[in-house]
C-alpha cells in the first residue's frame, strides 16, 4: 500500500469510529425519553409505552 491508501484508511477508520459514536449517543437519547415516559406516563395519563 502507498503512503496514501494508509492515510485514507486510518480516515475511515476514524470517520467509523466517529459514525458509531453518533449512534451510540442517539440510542441513549432514545433509552432517556423511552424512560421518562414509562415513569411519567401515569401521572400525565397517557399510555405507557410498553
């Protein structure tokens, strides 16, 4: 491999790690409201969600 197919190699490496990071963080969000709701839910009188 050239200098160069490493370099675009360790950047998609990196842009994956960066994806995967992004996902990771948007699973939690969803995990934090998914929650809420289940605990909030019969206070405010909508249906839980499960």
């Amino acid at each position: 491999m050239t200098w160069v197919g490493i370099l675009i190699l360790i950047v998609c490496i990196w842009l994956a790690f960066k994806v995967v990071g992004v996902l990771f963080k948007i699973l939690l969000w969803a995990a934090v409201i998914v929650g809420v709701w289940y605990l909030a839910a019969p206070f405010l009188g909508l249906p839980r969600p499960f």
